[in-house]
C-alpha cells in the first residue's frame, strides 16, 4: 500500500466507521478464505422518485486496508443516488486487476457490501422482513508468490 | 447502566489519547487516570453481567484532534460531569467509589499545565530518527494496524474475563490484557510522536461474544505467530537506520512468544475442564 496523505487521514479517522441507528438496509461483503468481512449501513431515502443514500455506515473485521477503503468507498457513496451508487460499484470493481491482490480483495469486500445493501433495500420493498444480502470475493488477499502464475 | 459502561468506555479512550499526546510531566497522570476509568468500566461491566443486562463494547466515535491539551482535557471533565449523574444505575457502593475518584480527576485535570500538541501533524518523524521513505511507511503502517490489535485483544480478553469464573483462566486473561495495554501504549506514544495519533476503530462483537472458545484460542495462537512475523519484518525494515528501533521490536516479537505459551496453557486448561 502506498501511504501518501490521504491514506494517512483515513486511516487516523475512518470516515463513517460503526453503525447506523436508523439503518433501513444493510449488506455484507466477505473474504470466506479468512473470514474478514465488511457489514454496510444504509439509511436511504425518496427524492425526486429517486432512492438516494442519505447516510451509510460501515463496520469491517479486517485489516487497515480494508478500513481505508470502506472510508473512501462510503465517503465517495453517501448522497449519491443508487443509480450514482452501482457506477460507483462499477468503477471499483473494474480497477481491482490494477491493484495489489490484498488492496484489490479488501475493495472488492467494501463494494460488494455496498451492492449488497443496495440489493437488500430493494428486496425489502416487497418483503420487510428480507434478511441482509452476504456477496462474497472473488479476489485473494494472499499476495501472489513470485514466479507464481497471475 | 449500559449507556454509563459506554460513556466510561469513551471517557477512557480519550483521557489514554490524552495521555499519548502529552509530551511533558502531564504523561504519567493522565495515563494513571485513564487506567482507573478503565477500571470503572470494567466494574460497571461486572454489574451488567451480574444483573444479566444484556450489553456490547459499540460506541461513539471519538474526537480527539486538537492543537491545545487543555481542549481535550476540557472535553473529558465535560464526559466525567456528564457519567456523574448516570451514576445512580449502579451499586451504591460503586456509585460511592467513581463519585469520589471523578471529583479527585476532574479537579486535577483542570489544574495540569497546558501543552502545544504535535501528535496531528502527520510529519512522520520519530525522535530523531533518520528512516528511509520505505522503513517509515513500513513503521506507519505497523503501528495503526497494531494499535488497533492491541485495542481489539484488551477489549477481547476483558469481554471473555467479565463472562468467566474460573480464577486459572482468568489470571491468563489478566496477564493478556496488561501486556497488550503496554503494547498499545508503546505503540500510542510512537503514533503521537510521529503525528499520526487515532483512536483505535470500535470492535465488531462476533469477536468477543464467541462461543468456541476452543477456535478462540486455536486462532489466537495463530495471531501472535503472524504479530511475531509482522515485528520480525518491520526490525528488518528500520534495522539499517535504527538499531534501537529494530532491539525495541525484537523485544515485542519475544514477549509474543509468552503470549502464545499462556494461550497454549489456557487451552489445554480449558480442554480439560471442558472434555472438548
């Protein structure tokens, strides 16, 4: 990980970390080869016939990566519509061979949590009692060993 | 009486970071009374258990950024004022006790001199320390990843020794609490030095409220081995410019191995008693 400024201010206050007392959704991500894992608090609302996230948590069991990412990821979530929210998803998901295999597993965990809850909200509009959604990686945390196939 | 543990549980943390950010004779003093709020939340907890008052370790988040210590330490005597009319939720004789240990703290945090506080400037700098851009990194990403571990294990052990009765595995968990507390203020003071101080992150609860105790042990074994790695390569990462820092982080790396001898120990206790 490459430690710069901004990476050092989300690391000494995660923006966002814990839970959300008025959460109307939540979604898991998970790594199932370590069992860490990134839960996401949704408090969306209704604008403009748009559901928007109006605010969002997240709590991870996980390294400091993953509290770095679910920082940024939730940071860069909250407000956005959940058409602005899945092009967030998106673009994550889609920069993951970019970068090293334990950052990339710990930002797959963090998006899939967010698409997760965005899921379980929806599913919820015609079933209050729909449980969390769990997506897990596909990604491994563990680095490649040198010489080993990608 | 869970709404006072987590007031206690905030009040602590903050007068601990108080504590790392001190750089004068204010130090000692503040880390002495965050260790007897420590205590009081670990009472108030007792209570909770006793009373089958169902309760996790969740919390607000905790400002701590500032340019003065006399704003933080403003800020505690608020949190103390404010626990000292929750106080009627538990025992008459606890109630007695943090009542008069509060008034004593609140009284002499306002007298403490007051400091410029440096533990926010992000300058990267330990001592006077001459370490490449990469053993910095290496020592920065340490020392958050680890603060929080130490944080985790303190709040993990306490969890476990507030649910248990049984003295033998209890004294393991004591001992397991007070090594990661100088674990944890070891790193704090490196963080504050270096101007990157945070309050550790909240713990998830599936870490504490665990029913295989046995898997507890098992991967907590597992985890110091990988912490002994971690200390391994970071005196390898800052041994070329700073052979003290690498003997401070050999000595870490050695303490890990009675952890694991007490948890191996704890285990083959827990076995027996248990017939797992």
């Amino acid at each position: 990980m490459t430690v710069d400024a901004q990476l050092i201010e989300h690391m000494m206050e995660p923006k966002n970390y814990g839970t959300l007392e008025d959460a109307n959704s939540e979604g898991i991500g998970k790594n199932p080869e370590n069992g860490e894992k990134v839960a996401i608090y949704l408090k969306v609302l209704q604008e403009d016939g748009e559901d928007v996230i109006d605010d969002i948590r997240f709590q991870a069991i996980g390294c400091s990566t993953t509290i770095v990412a679910g920082s940024m990821i939730t940071e860069e979530a909250k407000g956005l519509s959940f058409t602005g929210a899945v092009n967030l998803i998106a673009a994550t998901m889609s920069i993951l061979d970019k970068v090293p295999p334990e950052d990339a597993a710990c930002s797959e965990m963090v998006a899939l949590a967010l698409r997760a809850s965005i899921e379980t909200y929806i599913k919820r509009k015609t079933d209050s009692d729909f449980p969390a959604i769990t997506y897990q990686i596909s990604n491994n945390c563990a680095p490649k060993e040198e010489g080993e196939e990608v | 009486m869970k709404r006072l543990a987590i007031k206690m549980h905030e009040a602590w943390l903050s007068t601990l970071m108080a504590g790392f950010m001190s750089s004068g004779v204010n130090k000692q003093r503040l880390f002495d009374f965050s260790d007897i709020l420590f205590r009081h939340f670990t009472w108030i907890e007792r209570e909770m258990v006793l009373a089958g008052e169902a309760y996790n370790y969740d919390r607000d988040t905790i400002p701590i950024k500032v340019v003065k210590l006399s704003v933080i330490l403003h800020n505690i005597i608020e949190r103390l004022n404010q626990i000292d009319l929750q106080l009627m939720s538990v025992s008459p004789d606890l109630s007695h006790r943090i009542t008069h240990d509060l008034k004593y703290i609140t009284g002499a945090m306002a007298l403490l001199d007051d400091e410029d506080i440096t533990a926010f400037n992000t300058q990267r700098k330990l001592d006077n320390l001459e370490l490449s851009d990469e053993a910095t990194d290496a020592l920065t990403l340490f020392l958050f990843e680890e603060s929080y571990k130490e944080y985790e294990l303190i709040m993990i052990y306490n969890y476990l020794k507030a649910h248990s009765d049984d003295a033998y595995i209890n004294r393991i968990f004591q001992i397991l609490v007070d090594e990661s507390f100088f674990h944890l203020k070891s790193f704090g003071d490196m963080m504050a030095k270096m101007g990157i101080l945070g309050v550790p992150r909240i713990v998830n609860k599936e870490l504490y409220q665990i029913d295989d105790i046995k898997g507890f042990f098992l991967a907590g074994i597992d985890e110091e081995l990988a912490a002994k790695e971690e200390c391994r390569k970071l005196s390898e990462a800052v041994g070329a410019n700073s052979p003290e820092l690498a003997k401070f982080f050999d000595f870490i790396n050695n303490q890990e191995n009675y952890h694991i001898a007490l948890m191996k120990d704890a285990l083959a206790h827990w076995e027996k008693e248990t017939n797992v």
